[in-house]
C-alpha cells in the first residue's frame, strides 16, 4: 500500500485504487504506520506499514529499520513457548504481507546504486530470523520430547498384565495325540474338502443309490451333485485316485449330518479316517496296526476286539472296541458293564472301491479306518455331554 501524505487531508490507495481514509498516521523515522478506514473496516496499522520514497531516507533508514524488525523478531521468537506462536511470527515477518516483504516492497523507492546492499541487508535479516526460528523449533521440539518421555515412563515394578492365551481344545489335543502314533507308524496327513461331491462321498466308496445314507435326513445337499461330507472317507477316493502308491495316511476333518443336537449327537463333528494301500496287505495288518494304536491312545494294557460289522466300502469290515481302560475290562458305568467301548470302523478296502478309484486290485490290497474324533475326546477326558464341546466355554475347555 502506498500511502501519499498531504497538508490539509490525508488518504491511503490500495493497489487497486479505492481510496481509503487515513484514521491515524504516525511516522517514526520515515516509516508512516497508518490505520485506515473504510465505511466500518479498520485495519490494523501493521500490515499498512509502508515506507515512502520521501521518507525513505536513503540506505542508513533502512538499515535502522532492519534493525528494529531483526531485535522485534528475534525477542518474540526468543519468547515463545509454543511452535503455533513461532509459525505465526515466520508469517509475521517472514511471510508474504510480513514485515520483511514490505521492506522489500519499499526497494523501488531505494536509490538504484544502494539496491544491492539494502538487498543483501534485507537477505541476513530473512536469515538470521529464520536461523533462531530453526534453532527456536528445535529446542521446544526437543522439550516437547522430553516431556512425553517423562509421561510414558514405564514402572518395570508394576505387576506384568496377564495374556489370556485361550486353551487347547480338547478335539484338538486328542487330535495330535493320534496323529503323533500315526507319524510314528510312517502315516501321512492328508487333507480333503469339506464340500464334496455326491459321487466322491457316496458312489466311489460303492455306497449304492438307494442307501439310507444318501437320504435328506442324513446328508446336506447344496445341489444333487454337491453335499457336506457326511464322512472323512471321501479322502480315501481322492488319495487312491492320484495314483502314488503305496499308500500309508491319515486324514482329520470335519463332516456334516442331519442330526439334531443331544449329549451324543452334532450336526457337525470331526472324524479321522486312515487308508493303507499296498502288496500284501492283510487283515492282520490292519489288527496290529489298530491295536497298537490303541495301546499308545488309551495306555499299554488296552486289549482290543473286532466285531464283524458292515461297512459298503470295505470287506470284510469290522467294527472295533477297546477294553475299557475305566475298569480294566471288569464292566462299570462308563462302559455300561460290557467291559468294552466301541471306537472305530474298519474293514479291508472293497475290490469295487479299487476298481472305480484307478487302483489294480490283483496287485493291491489295503485296509482303512474311520474314527469319530469327539468319541475319542470325550472318552479319553471322561465328558459325558457332546454339546460340551462346543459351547467354547474356557472354564470347561482349561481342565484338559
Ligand atoms: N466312514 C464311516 C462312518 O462315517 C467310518 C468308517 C468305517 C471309515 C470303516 C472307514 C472304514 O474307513 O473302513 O461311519
């Protein structure tokens, strides 16, 4: 803003030309600081400082105003005690309608041979004001850090916070105990999906069309050629249709039936299936393999019997019991007197199963197995309710 100054009346031009009516005008060493009005605005005088040419007064006014802006500057930002105030003096002074920007605006009023000088003069205020601002922010910065570090101090005495870690359940626990015999024996553990199709649940496993297993009321069907699994021995299929042979594996999962939930039933439990496919393979393979696994599972005296059974894809097939490792096979209440306690289905892989999963059944002979992962859990840990196991609850799920 320029500002011309007459005898009788006084009035300030924007650069735009309004005029604007001088409200006060004081001069201090040829520099006018104004306040001005128009119609109600006032603007404060430090904006409106300007230097004119009359009053420049050549380089030594300059200076001395230089002067006075450097020692203003330099004791506001030594006063500072927060990094908002110091970015309000860069803008102050430093910035586009800053102090140090009129003093340059006022150039053009400087004699043409002083420019260079007043210039360089105008260059080590910039400088030396933005210097203590540099030097100014990192001090608080460094205050600021300190004080956060004193409030996130640690007490390394306090007492540590206890990470609730959750409990292995018991499902899980039973699971690594069989699949820690079975690694032992040279089992692999394979895994199958848990939707599967009808003809690997059912047809390849020689379960015919009109079993009851196919039924609505046992099976979840998603369409007429995909249902949930009802068993594990879907994997069978696929293990034996890939053709590596021989064939020593396990295979844990989850299957599905249309059961309504009571202590014994779920509409969703977990099995084990094993296959072995090789030469020579007989029933007494099957024995001893079965009943060593039930030796490491319920301890070294468990007797084991077979029990001739049906099964559709295997034959002979047997189901198994284990003498009750309660009472040592004298009967009691957990084995309902018998003496015994049923564990698994089994049975020599059916020549039909062969034939439709690719295998030779001249050269090959395997046995297999199934057993339901929450019966073993529930016996090893004496649960008598199913449900118990899946409610998640871990005051239950810690006593295993
Ligand atoms: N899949 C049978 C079931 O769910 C269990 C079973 C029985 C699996 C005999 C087998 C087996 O591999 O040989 O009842």
């Amino acid at each position: 803003m320029r500002v011309r100054y007459f005898e009788s009346s006084a009035y300030a031009e924007k650069p735009g030309g309004t005029a604007i009516f001088l409200s006060s005008l004081r001069e201090e060493r040829g520099v006018f600081f104004v306040s001005c009005i128009t119609g109600e605005k006032f603007w404060p005088s430090f904006s409106d400082r300007v230097i004119t040419k009359s009053q420049a007064g050549g380089i030594k006014m300059i200076k001395e105003d230089l002067e006075k802006i450097r020692e203003e500057a330099l004791g506001k930002i030594d006063a500072s005690d927060a990094l908002d105030r110091l970015n309000d003096i860069r803008v102050a002074y430093l910035g586009k309608k800053g102090e140090i920007t009129a003093v340059m605006k006022g150039m053009k009023d400087v004699a043409e041979e002083d420019r260079p000088k007043v210039g360089q003069l105008v260059n080590d205020t910039r400088t030396e004001i933005e210097k203590r601002l540099e030097e100014a922010r990192e001090k608080l910065e460094s205050i600021l850090r300190e004080e956060k570090m004193k409030k996130e101090k640690i007490d390394v005495t306090l007492p540590a916070k206890r990470v609730s870690a959750g409990h292995p359940h018991p499902n899980t626990v039973a699971l690594d105990e069989v699949e820690r015999v079975f690694i032992g024996m040279g089992y692999e553990v394979v895994e199958g999906p848990e939707i599967e199709w009808d003809e690997y649940n059912f047809t390849k496993l020689n379960i015919p069309p009109n079993h009851p297993a196919k039924d609505e009321q046992d099976t979840f069907y998603i369409n007429k050629d995909i249902v949930l699994r009802t068993q594990t021995s879907p994997v069978q299929a696929h293990v034996m249709e890939k053709g590596k042979l021989p064939i020593r594996m396990i295979s844990p999962g989850r299957v599905f039936r249309s059961d309504e939930v009571d202590a014994t039933h779920s509409p969703s439990f977990h099995q084990v299936e094993g296959l072995v496919v090789d030469k020579n393979i007989t029933f007494a393979d099957l024995k001893g393999t079965l009943a060593e696994f039930a030796k490491r599972l319920f301890g070294e005296n468990t007797k084991v019997k077979f029990r001739p059974h049906h099964f559709p894809f295997t034959e002979p097939s047997a189901e198994m019991d284990v003498s009750c490792f309660k009472c040592g096979g004298k009967g009691c209440r957990f084995c309902k007197g018998s003496g015994w306690i049923e564990i698994l289905g089994c049975g020599m892989v059916h020549p039909h199963v062969f034939e439709m999963c690719g295998i030779d059944k001249e050269k090959y002979q395997g046995f297999a197995f199934g057993v339901g992962l929450e019966r073993i859990a529930l016996l090893k840990y004496e649960i008598d309710d199913m449900r118990l196991l899946y409610d998640n609850d871990i005051r239950f799920l810690k006593q295993f």
